[in-house]
C-alpha cells in the first residue's frame, strides 16, 4: 500500500512539473487581502533543499499583515518556495529587498508566483501607502482587473490597466460604494496613458 501510495506520489509530481505555473492576474490590493501575510524582508541567503521545495532566510523588516500562524512561522526568518519554475517558484536576489506575500502552509511561511513578489525599490509610493495602511481598508471591496465596467457597489474594475495596478487603490466612499481613491499619480498616468493613445 504504502509503494502504491509512493508511486502515485511521484506520477503527481512528474505532472505538475510539465505544466507550467498558472496564476490569475491581481491588483497588489487583492493579494494583500487574500494573503496570511505581507512584509517587506532583505533577502540573506538561499538554502536549496529537497526537490520541490527551497528556502530563503530574510531579514524581516517590516509586517505589513500576519495572521497568528504566520506571525509564529515569520519568526524564524524562513520562507519556503516551490524550487521549480513550472511549479511556480519564486527566484529572489541575495541582499535585495522585496516585499512578499504568502501564505502558510504546514505552519510554514511560504512564496510563489501567484503572490506579490516586487523589489521594495520599485514599489510606487501609491503602492506603499496601500501596503503600509489603505488596502486593509479596501478589503471589503473586490477589485477585478478583467472588466471593463460593473454594477456591484463592492467592485473597482481596472481591465488590465498599468495605471490602476502602480496607483489605484479602492475604498468605500461615503455612500458605501467601492470607488478608485482619487490620487495625482493616477490621474497622471491615466493622462500620459491617453496622449500616447492618441498620438499612436
């Protein structure tokens, strides 16, 4: 039984090693919201492990969101991560900074692909403000990034839309619907988006 057990193991493995990493498209609100944590960490060192897993030891600089479990798992510094690409392993850079979100698994701390995985330097200042405070705030709101309009009160849309993703942040406004927050960064990029539009 327990060969038997073994085998279908390894059939699995070998199957999800040819598919390649699928996640769906999602605004840096919604993985914030959908995540057991988000930090900011400075990447020490790589430790490669067993054959689907390795793990990075990280300097934990700021815990922007932890659940108990992760708050416990964090403490040790290390975050797992699935050690191929096609199952949608994360590749981090020695004594780069980058803010992560993941989930627990097995009361580990664990990255992939499909969580936010961004150099801290290259987050907007928009963005960090979300992290640091506003898209606690909007996790009441859903924020879709394949449409182009919708009727619930409770949805932003951003239809694929750069702008929205480096600047856009949704939040109730005072009528309880889920709106974009107006922002300067975001009306400026929704303009120069449109110049080069209409220059093309």
């Amino acid at each position: 039984m327990l060969t038997r057990l073994l085998t279908l193991a390894l059939v699995a493995a070998s199957w999800h090693a040819i598919d390649a990493c699928s996640c769906s498209l999602d605004h840096p609100q919604t993985h914030f919201c959908k995540s057991d944590f988000v930090i900011v960490g400075r990447v020490q060192k790589l430790f490669k492990g067993s054959d689907f897993y390795d793990a990075y030891k990280v300097k934990i600089r700021n815990v922007f969101k932890a659940s108990p479990k992760a708050a416990l798992a964090l403490k040790t510094g290390r975050i797992l991560t699935p050690s191929q690409d096609s199952l949608c392993g994360v590749t981090l850079q020695p004594r780069e900074t980058y803010v992560l979100t993941g989930r627990i698994v097995h009361l580990q701390a664990e990255i992939t692909l499909c969580g936010y995985v961004n150099k801290w330097r290259e987050v907007t200042p928009r963005q960090r403000k979300g992290f640091r405070l506003l898209y606690k705030q909007g996790c009441t709101c859903k924020v879709h990034v394949n449409r182009r309009s919708t009727k619930s009160p409770n949805t932003c849309v951003t239809g694929y839309d750069e702008c929205y993703d480096r600047h856009g942040i949704c939040l109730h406004d005072r009528e309880r619907r889920c709106r974009w927050t107006r922002a300067p960064a975001l009306t400026r990029c929704l303009q120069k988006q449109h110049f080069n539009s209409t220059m093309t």
